[in-house]
C-alpha cells in the first residue's frame, strides 16, 4: 500500500535538478537522499540510476547513459519505460527550478520522517493531515508548519506526543500517588541489615566513595590516551570475577567475589585484553608476560593467574565498530547465556557503524558528534535500569583538561551532557610537578608514597564524596591503581576511611 506521506512536486524538484546538475551530489555534508526518501520505485530508480552513473564518473547525465545502465538490470529497466521514464526525465528537467533546490530537499526529507513515523502506526495527522481536501484554512496553517519547522523541531513534536501517550497510559498505569511513609520502616530494617552497597571494585577507598559497583548504576572514568582508564577497568573487571589475585604483601588473596562479568572492548583484540588481566591478577609486568621473560618467581604466578581467568565467570566481547543495538545486543546475549551482572565497556566513542545507524534513522541527517556520544551514554543507562546490571564506561577528554583548575564533566570529550546519565563519574590525570608542590606539606610526612595519578570525582550520585581528588598511585603495567589519600580541590587533605565490602563470611585472605 502507498503511503501518503508523498510529496510529488518535491521529489520531482530534487530528482529533476540533479538529472541536469549532478554535482550536486558531491555536497555530501549537506544534502543526503537516500533510498527510504523515496515511497514510489519508479522514483528511486530514477534517482538511483543518475547517482550511480555519477558515481562512476560522468559530470553530465544522459538519457542514453540511463538506458545503458538500466540495460543489465531488466526488472528495473521495465519499470523505467513502463512509466515513460525518459519522458517524465525530460520534463522534470526543464520544469525544475534550481534555485529553489534547498527548499524542495528540505520538503523531501521532512515527508520522509512523516512516513517513517507513519509506518510504526504514530499518528501524525496533527503535523500534517495527509487526508484531509475540504479544509483548506487547516491545510495552509499546516504547510506553514511544515515549511518552517526543521526536521529535528518536527521529530520533537512527534516525540512530545508519543512521551505524553506513555507517561499517561503505560508509566502511569492505575497511577495514583504512593504515601511517602508506606513500607518505610521495612526500608529502614532493611537497609540496617543490608546497606546499600555493591560488589567491591579494587581498592578500599574506591569503594568507600563509590560503594562499590552497584546493581543498575552506571560508572564513567575518563581520561587522556595512555592515564589507564582501559587498564582500571579490566581491574575491576577481574577483580569482580576472579577467585583470587596476588598480593604483593600477603601473597594470593580471596577478591571475595567471583560474579559473573563482561567486557566489551572496542579498541583492543583479544589477546591484548588477555595479558593485560593476566598482568593484574599475577601482579607481573604486561611487558614480562609479551616478552616471555620473567623475573624468579612471575612465571608460576602468571600461570597461576591463567587458571584463576580459566576458572572464572569473565567474558570478553570484541566490538570495534558497533551501533548502539550491537552493543545492546551483546549485553543481553550475556546476559540470558553466562548471567551477567557487571558490564565494562570500553569505551563510548564514534564508530562508523554507528553514524551510519544514527544517520539512517535520522533519514539522512548528521549529527553532531556531541548528540551521538550522548545517545550512546542514554542508552547504556537504560540498560542498566531495563535489565538491572552495573555498567562501567569511559571517554577521552578534550583538549581543554591541560589547563583546566577544575577537572570536571565540561573535559568530557564530545558531550558534557553524557554527565547527566551516569550515577559516579571521575576523570584520570597525570600528576603535575605543580601538584606535587601543593601536596608538599601532606607528603613532608612520609605517611604516603609520592602520587602519579589524580582522580577527580565531579559526580557521585547518592555518595558522600564528589568534588574531591583520589591521589593514587599507580603501576599502569600490572594494571594496578591504588587510591592513597584525598583531598579537596584545594589540596586539603580529607579523612576517609578504607571501606572494605565482604561479600561472604569466610576471610579475604
């Protein structure tokens, strides 16, 4: 069945004045027409065939380069000249008005998104009533609309719409209001039993500011290339699933957890990610493991380490180009066939596979790189509330963080609104000899080791400490970054307690 969503005289301008000036194809960042744009093949064949020959090379299209093309595809070519297609060329060329090209594009691509939204059953009658011939006042003030409205102010319409439908007849089901004391005193024994923390992460202060990784949160640590925000989060991966790690004090010790957890890594393969964990747990340098040469005693303790990551519930997923649905779709794959719990995905950036699905369900148009990153962080949210899980990602910063005095979410890099998604966010630095100087009379004790990474917690969300630093110290090549102290962002030094999280009765050692 046609849609009627169509309108004739736009595709006929667009497809006209393309027929006699090609080369307005090669403005690729601002007019993209694709198949969906057009509801009739008789259409789509006509665009397609000229971009195509264009595309091979020819400046100037032809009747007769249409026909030889149409030649080899004879399905095509019958509808061609059933609709008199080289007639219908003709006078679509000479009636086109080139000047006027942006404003039929525009037209072009907004009955697009009005088709899309029609073919999922939306009404949106109220935008533009396609049934409507005997009210013609209503018509006009519709067109006027239609002609200035942008393709994202009319989606926004549509969306308003279908959000109100929602909260009314599905958020709000038998919606009346909840008295705020009902079930308060069970909350009350219950949180006194069970405090609401979560599975540990490695180090005690890490959880004693974050609570531990917590069911339907979502975490985000940020940093420049080369701090260790990939190295942290296989960490905590591993620390999450595997029995034991090895302690260079105490030898191999009980993580107290072995849940079952994913990593989705999107930057390295395998094997990368494998001597990189293999690293943390053994607590021996990834380089020994690369090279194969290992000082006394590392060589038992990597292949102990391996049974230990044989042994556990830790999955690893490889996702260099991914939409946001591949991503989804690993997640709940995971989740049905291993029971996953804790996701670690590294790490939220642009991929060609996802502009190209973001682009598509846009009907052509690009975004920024700002509105994409956010979408990825949205959707990862839901997915921690949807399906109940705790997600850990990352991003790389901006160019701003070398000289920024307060290392918040405004260094995210693409979108500082991600921050709004994320229930914990910290950002990853190197140590400044300028910071050193400022830490002076904390170090002059001798109570901690000199810091070579600063974590700047800028949000966290139900948690006591945020606009603070975490002054680790790190040993990026055993993937190890340890908290020390914290103190504001004016180098005060805050008291803060280890939080240690025991998951069973038995001892961590």
């Amino acid at each position: 069945m046609a849609s009627k969503y169509v309108d004739t005289t736009a595709i006929m301008q667009v497809i006209g004045s393309v027929f006699k000036n090609p080369q307005i194809l090669e403005f690729t960042d601002k007019y993209t027409v694709v198949d969906e744009d057009f509801a009739d093949e008789f259409h789509k064949i006509a665009f397609g065939a000229i971009y195509k020959i264009h595309e091979l090379g020819a400046d100037k299209i032809t009747l007769e380069n249409i026909s030889d093309f149409l030649a080899s595809r004879p399905k095509s070519a019958a509808v061609f000249k059933q609709q008199k297609g080289e007639e219908w060329l003709l006078k679509v060329s000479e009636t086109c008005l080139p000047e006027a090209f942006d404003y039929y594009y525009s037209r072009l691509k907004k009955f697009t998104l009005l088709r899309a939204y029609d073919a999922y059953g939306v009404d949106v009658s109220d935008i533009y009533d396609a049934d409507n011939i005997l009210d013609t006042k209503k018509k006009q003030i519709q067109e006027d609309l239609l002609d200035n409205s942008t393709l994202e102010q009319i989606a926004d319409k549509i969306d308003n719409k279908i959000e109100m439908i929602r909260l009314k007849y599905v958020d709000d089901v038998g919606g009346e209001a909840i008295q705020a004391g009902e079930g308060i005193i069970e909350l009350i024994d219950s949180l006194k039993e069970h405090p609401e923390v979560g599975t540990p992460l490695y180090g005690p202060l890490i959880n004693t500011v974050t609570r531990g990784a917590r069911l339907k949160k979502f975490y985000l640590r940020s940093a420049p290339t080369g701090v260790g925000k990939s190295r942290t989060m296989i960490a905590d991966a591993c620390y999450i699933a595997c029995e034991k790690i090895y302690d260079e004090m105490f030898g191999w010790i009980k993580t107290g957890t072995c849940e079952p957890t994913l990593y989705i890594a999107t930057e390295q393969e395998l094997s990368e990610v494998q001597t990189m964990m293999l690293a943390f747990i053994s607590n021996v340098n990834e380089e020994h493991i690369v090279n194969g040469k290992y000082d006394e005693g590392e060589y038992d303790r990597v292949k102990q380490a391996a049974v230990i990551l044989k042994n556990a519930p830790l999955y690893v997923e490889e996702l260099p180009d991914f939409s946001l649905k591949d991503v989804e779709d690993k997640i709940k794959k995971n989740i049905r066939d291993h029971e996953v719990k804790y996701v670690f995905h590294d790490y939220i950036h642009t991929s060609l596979k996802i502009l190209e699905e973001i682009t598509k369900r846009s009907g052509g148009v690009k975004l920024r790189e700002d509105n994409i990153l956010f979408m990825l962080s949205t959707r990862l949210k839901d997915i921690c509330n949807q399906y109940g899980v705790f997600i850990m990602s990352a991003t790389q910063l901006n160019g701003d963080y070398q000289d920024s005095k307060t290392p918040d979410q405004n260094l995210l890099r693409g979108a500082k609104a991600i921050a709004d998604k994320i229930d914990y966010g910290a950002i990853l630095l190197n140590v400044k000899d300028e910071d050193l100087v400022k830490l002076d009379k904390i170090l002059s004790t001798n109570v901690f080791d000199r810091p070579s990474i600063k974590m700047s917690v800028y949000k966290n969300r139900r948690g006591r400490y945020k606009g603070i630093y975490l002054w680790c110290k790190a040993d990026l090549g055993c993937c190890r970054i340890k908290p020390m102290f914290a103190t504001t962002y004016d180098y005060e030094i805050i008291p803060i307690d280890d939080m240690k999280i025991v998951l069973e009765e038995e001892s961590a050692f």
